[in-house]
C-alpha cells in the first residue's frame, strides 16, 4: 500500500512538473523599460501604443505561432540613463525572455552590458546609433535604419538637387545628435564642401550664437543639417527663419513629430529622413487604419509603426528559434531577414545587429507629410561607424 502510494506521489509529481514546463513554454515575457516621461518620451510613447497593438493583435490570434502568448513588464526610466540599468536588471532579475530598452543610444548603452551579461536579446526602441550593437554586444540590437544610413541618403538627395556647401549643426552631447558628422563624410565624399560647423547642448533654448554664425557667411549655405530634435529643433528653426536665413534644412528622424508640423511657415519645406511613408496601399496605409480603429486616433508619427514592427521581428524570432529560451532567440534575430513590418521589410542576417530596412525622404509642406522619394542609399558611400 505504501509502494502504491509512494508511486502515486511520484507520477503526480512528475505530472505537475511537466505541466508547469509546459505552461511556461506558453508564455514569453518580455522587459518594456522605456522613457513614458522626460526628455524621450514624444519617441518612446508613441513607440509603445504601436508595440501593444501589435501584443494584443498576436495574443487575440493565439499567441505566437498560435500557442507562445505574450506577456509584458513595463517599467517607466523617465529618460535617465541610471533610471535605466536599473530598470533593466530588475527586469532580469524577473526572468524576462527579452528585453525592450529606450529610443536613444545612450540610455541604451547604459543597460547594454547588464543584458550581455545575462544573455538575454534587448532592443533599443528606435536609437539610430550603428555604434549601439557594436559597442553594446553580441545581444543588443537596433530596430531603426542607422545615422549613417540615413545620413547617406540625405546626402545623396542634396547633391543630387544641386547643392554643394553645408553647414553642419551637432550635438556631442549624444550618439544621435552627431549624425550630421555621417552627412558631412558622405557630401565630402560626393564633391561637396563643408562651410562650417556649430555645437549645441541638449535642452538649449537660445540659438542666437550659431544662428550668427550661419548669416554671416558669403556665401549662405545651401543646406544646413542638423539632428536635432525636441525642444532644440522648434528653437533653432525659428531663430533661423526669424533671421532671414533661407538655406535648405535637412533632418533626420527625430524630428518627425507633431511638433515640427505644427510650426507653421518656418518648418515649411524642412526635409528629413524617418522609417517610413504611408504611400497608398502599403503596409504603413493598412497599420494606419488599424492605428485608427485600436485607438479611436489618427496616428502622428512613424514611431507608432516601429513600435508594431518590433513585436514583430521579435514573434518572428521566437518562431525561427523554436524555442523562448534567450539564447536561441538572440540567435534567432541575427539570421531574420524579410520580416514584414508595417514600415518595410526588416532583415538582421549579415548585419551587426543594425536592421536592414527602408528609409523616407520626407519634406514638410503645408503642415503634412509629402513624400521626397525612398531611395536606396549607394553602399560605397555608406561611412563606418563613428566610435566615440
């Protein structure tokens, strides 16, 4: 009686055990530690309204590959680089699958080395730095095309209108805000001149000294560039205009916003570089509807799709490894390619963990988007990775 009961104890046992496995191969979870106050959160909070559609799209379905279903555990680093490592090693600590991490090279790279350490994939939201997955390690990843990418097009754009001297406006204060440095390689590359250079400081409100600058000049620039973005980009373009300089201004990403649409003449004709245009019946268009109906909003910016599109490399990843182990699915990410996005198609294979994906000419006009072209960058000019 004692033999029968003891085995009883044991096959339960071992039945329990397997059930929990079994449950807990359902489920990955995944460590959302971005900026939803400060600084960064115009990036990351539309970034994460896309990211929970896309949850909740998969989760509804099943989960992925009709059977992982997605959880997720949110915490707010207020933008701050400390607020950040910390966020994220109480994330590992949690036992999370993958990690999600914010919408600039920096913070990112504070919490870098805490997810190499304990292998497990992270993702900056949408930081552009091609030095990220270099410098943050074999598990970092970008999920943005890079500065110097996106520097190439813009470039190639600019000389291919004619222009042939740029001022460049930059911050060192930031990986993203040297990405003028990658336009400047690249239009010097190109037979092109630089007129000069000006720094800034992050949060600066007062142009006045650079803004100087530039109207003394003879000849004006054709083109000035610059990635700032929010508050300095609103700043300097009035001041600039305020001042009568009429020069092209190019940017990049960051300041595709509601704010820079918002501005009114002085943003009329700006042209930037982001992740994607809504073109008719592209995957954007169609994510844009879903936007709508989810939301009851129409939605203001690209970041919304990148959001969406990084549920989805993930998914696909998890699918590719088999498996929610972090390993296998850090490894799994390296070899994507193709993935459908709601902003393009997304490839990792071959990379060094910078995204393969399509980038947008975009000009300002009339307070809304017009469409400049979505050219691929020629790969010759394409400059290495500024490690600073």
């Amino acid at each position: 009686m004692h033999r029968f009961l003891n085995s009883l104890l044991i096959g339960t046992a071992m039945t329990a055990a397997l059930a929990a496995g079994a449950a807990a191969a359902d489920k990955i979870t995944i460590g959302v530690a971005t900026a939803q106050t400060g600084g960064l959160a115009p990036y990351d909070g539309p970034v994460v309204e896309g990211f929970r559609i896309a949850v909740d799209e998969i989760n509804a379905a099943g989960g992925i590959g009709g059977k992982i279903m997605i959880e997720t555990i949110d915490k707010d680093v207020r933008s701050d680089a400390a607020q950040t490592s910390i966020a994220t090693q109480e994330l590992v600590d949690a036992d999370v699958n993958v990690l999600v991490l914010p919408c600039d090279a920096d913070p990112a790279f504070a919490a870098a080395s805490i997810a190499d350490a304990a292998k497990i994939p992270a993702f900056s939201t949408c930081a552009s730095s091609p030095t990220l997955p270099i410098m943050g390690g074999d598990y970092m990843f970008a999920n943005f095309p890079g500065d110097n990418v996106q520097a190439t097009v813009s470039a190639q754009w600019s000389h291919d209108q004619g222009h042939r001297s740029v001022y460049l406006l930059y911050s060192p204060d930031s990986q993203y805000t040297t990405l003028p440095l990658y336009f400047g390689d690249v239009f010097e590359k190109l037979g092109g001149t630089i007129s000069g250079k000006a720094t800034y400081k992050l949060e600066q409100q007062d142009f006045s000294a650079e803004v100087t600058k530039i109207k003394a000049l003879k000849p004006q620039p054709d083109v000035i560039m610059t990635a700032a973005y929010e508050p300095n980009f609103p700043a300097f373009i009035k001041q600039l205009r305020a001042a009568g300089v009429t020069s092209q201004v190019i940017g990049s990403d960051g300041i595709d916003s509601p704010t820079t649409f918002s501005l009114g003449e002085v943003a009329e004709g700006v042209v930037f570089t982001t992740a994607g245009h809504a073109t008719p019946g592209s995957e954007l268009e169609k994510f844009n509807s879903l936007f709508k109906e989810k939301t009851g909003k129409d939605s203001e910016t690209v970041f919304n799709a990148i959001g969406y599109d990084l549920v989805k490399v993930i998914a696909a990843a998890v699918e590719g490894a088999g498996s929610t182990d972090p390993t296998a699915i850090r490894d799994a990410i390296a070899g994507l390619e193709n993935v459908q996005g709601a902003t393009s198609l997304i490839t990792y294979k071959g990379t060094q963990g910078m995204p393969v994906r399509e980038v947008s000419l975009v000009r300002v006009k009339g307070g809304d988007r017009e469409l400049v072209g979505q050219p691929a960058p020629n790969a010759d000019l394409i400059p290495a990775p500024r490690m600073q």
